[in-house]
C-alpha cells in the first residue's frame, strides 16, 4: 500500500524536515510505502529566498520610512554578505531531503501542476507541520487540502497543525467544506480540534511525529560529540524578549557555558560558541549531549523533551499557541520564562510523568495509523 504525503520538507528549518522525516519512518513500520510529493511553495525554492533575502533582513532591522530611499542600496549590500551562508543552508537542506525522504522524482511549482499529473497512491496524506496556517501560507491553499486527488481515493492529514489561535471567519466555510472531504481528520493542538468542531468537524489529536519516534531511530542520526565540556544550548529565532538576559542568567545560575545555533555570520558576534548552519545529523546531536534547553521554537521544545533535558521556553511576539498548547499536554507549563525569576532551570523535570503521557500519546497514534491502514485495506 502506498501513500503518497505532502508537507512543509522544502522548508529550510530543521523542524520541518525532521517532521517529515520522523512521519516517513512512522509509516513505513507500520507498513505503508510512502512517497513525499515533492511540492514547493513560491517562497520555498531557493531562487525567491536568495532574491528576497537582502530585502527581508533590512525591512527587520530597520524602519522603512526612515531607509526608504536607500532601501536598495542596503539590501544589495547585506544579500552580498549573506548569499554565501544561504547557499551553505541550502545545501545542508537540500542533501537531508535528498537522502533521507523518498520523493517523486516530479516537482511541483504549482496547484496545477499537481491537478495534470496527480502522482499514483492508494491514499493521500497532508501533514504534518503547519499546513493549514493561512497566514504563512498567505491564503488557504488546496494542495494542502488535497484537492488534487481523485475523489475515490483515501484522503487523511496527519497531526496538521493550524498554527493559530482561530480561523479567520472569511475562511471558515471554504475549511470546511474542504474538510469534508477527507476521510479521516487529525491535527496537533487542542485548540484545533475546537476550531474545527465550531464549523463541523471532527478531529483527532494526534502530537507532533517528531515526539511520536522513540528516542533510538533519532539516536541513528547523531554524529560524534565535539564538544568536551557541559553546555546549554540555546536555539531561539524570530523576536523573543529578554534572549540575552536570560542565558546570562540561567549560565550563571548552573555554570555551564553556551552553545548557540546559528544560521548567519552575525550570529558569531554573540556570546559563547556558536554552530553556524549545522547539519540535521550535527542540530540533533547538540540537542542530545546538551546539559540543559533555552528555545523559543517548538521543534526545540520537542527535542528537548525526546531526549530528557531540563530546559526554558522564551516566548514569541506571535504563534505561541502550538507551544503553549503541548506545554500544556506534559504539564510543564512552568517552563515559560518568567522575567528575572530564573529558579525554574534549578527544578528538574519528573520525566517519568511526561514519559508516560507521551506513552499514551504514542498508542493514540498508532491507533489512528491502524484506523486509516484498514479503510485503505476496504478500499481495494
């Protein structure tokens, strides 16, 4: 039995990837081909990022009032400086998806593109990741509704994730009616399952496939461990308050030193050791050798989880939902950073509980697997 899964792999972020991949093996144990349908977003290829890279960086840093007038000459200058770091991050993507997902040899740019060469499967799968948050995705987009596939075929969507805290009321009817559609529904949060009950439909909770691997297929992955001294890691992105306060405070508080992981050169200019662009392989090992987490990232949360380490959680401007909602699962909501009170990093974790609820969570899915495996089974 084949199925074929569309998601987020094209994206260059480690969760994303690691997503993909820990679905890939899901599936495969429980018996299924699978086969990544190899779909690209506008900003997914590597042309628009290195076209939009300069651009993008100078709208962050500066206000585009005041740098109006210059703001092509100082985007040229900083896509100069940052080109070579985004071919190296293309590359370390790109050989990850080549080599560890199975992919259909077609890409697909486009909705259409899809619809005149639907790849051949028993059944259809979208997820997980965010691929039903309209604000990323700048709309609703039905390749990730899977309204490409013959309507006699097995449509489902695995541990989806919406990313938001509501859908907007003008998407609301067309959600759900392509909802209805699918075969079986599950998504990632809690806060899904109710946004999708309001207009109709059921869904399982199903947690992220990275938290669904048991710890020994990522132990497959890890590299050797290079660094000799004990170390928290620290893997934040976006805007979060209070970044540098805080590892100054939690490092002095433990005596440990810090490692960052990095994706530009002006990321060396912070303090500690910093891992620019790090292989997949390499980011899981500094997560696993780490004596304790600082993230702001929801892959970061979950690796750290995994692999059993004490950690803190520095929240975003936005999009903070999916992290609030399975600290919320495990109970750790305590772990949320907390202004100058860093007392939490001195608690260690009960693992033993949060094992056990990720246990439970685990047979959850293997449950909805087996449920779908068998509607594929009637169905040919």
């Amino acid at each position: 039995m084949k199925v074929c899964i569309i998601t987020l792999h094209r994206v260059k972020n480690y969760g994303s990837v690691l997503q993909a991949y820990a679905t890939q093996v899901l599936f495969n144990d429980a018996g299924y081909e699978t086969e990544f349908i190899d779909y690209y977003r506008e900003n997914d290829t590597d042309t628009y990022a290195e076209n939009n890279l300069g651009q993008n960086i100078v709208n962050r840093l500066i206000d585009a009032k005041v740098h109006r007038r210059f703001h092509s000459i100082l985007s040229n200058i900083v896509k100069k400086m940052l080109i070579p770091s985004m071919k190296i991050n293309n590359y370390i993507f790109n050989s990850f998806v080549s080599n560890r997902l199975k992919c259909t040899e077609i890409k697909y740019f486009s909705y259409k593109e899809l619809v005149d060469a639907v790849p051949i499967a028993d059944a259809f799968c979208v997820g997980s990741d965010q691929v039903w948050n309209s604000i990323y995705n700048g709309g609703i987009l039905s390749t990730y509704y899977l309204d490409f596939v013959q309507p006699e075929k097995i449509k489902f969507s695995f541990a989806s994730s919406i990313g938001m805290d509501n859908l907007f009321e003008t998407e609301q009817d067309e959600v759900q009616k392509k909802l209805l559609t699918f075969n079986f529904v599950s998504v990632r949060e809690q806060s899904a399952i109710k946004m999708l009950k309001d207009i109709g439909i059921t869904a399982k909770r199903i947690i992220d496939p990275t938290l669904l691997l048991p710890v020994n297929k990522w132990e497959l992955l890890l590299k050797k461990n290079n660094i000799k001294y004990r170390y928290i890691l620290v893997y934040v992105f976006g805007i979060s308050k209070d970044v540098e306060k805080c590892i100054k405070e939690i490092s002095t508080t433990l005596n440990l030193k810090v490692v960052r992981i990095g994706t530009q050169p002006y990321h060396k200019l912070k303090s500690g050791k910093v891992s620019i662009n790090p292989s997949i392989e390499e980011f899981l090992t500094l997560f696993y050798y780490a004596d304790y987490v600082i993230t702001n990232s929801f892959h970061g949360i979950a690796f750290s989880v995994n692999f059993n380490k004490n950690f803190t959680v520095l929240l975003r401007d936005n999009f903070n939902y999916r992290i609030l909602d399975f600290l919320e699962l495990v109970n750790l909501q305590n772990r949320v950073y907390q202004g100058s009170d860093n007392s939490v990093c001195r608690q260690k974790i009960n693992y033993k509980e949060v094992n056990s609820i990720l246990d439970y969570e685990r047979m959850l899915s293997r449950q909805y697997i087996d449920k779908v495996l068998g509607k594929i089974n009637e169905n040919e």
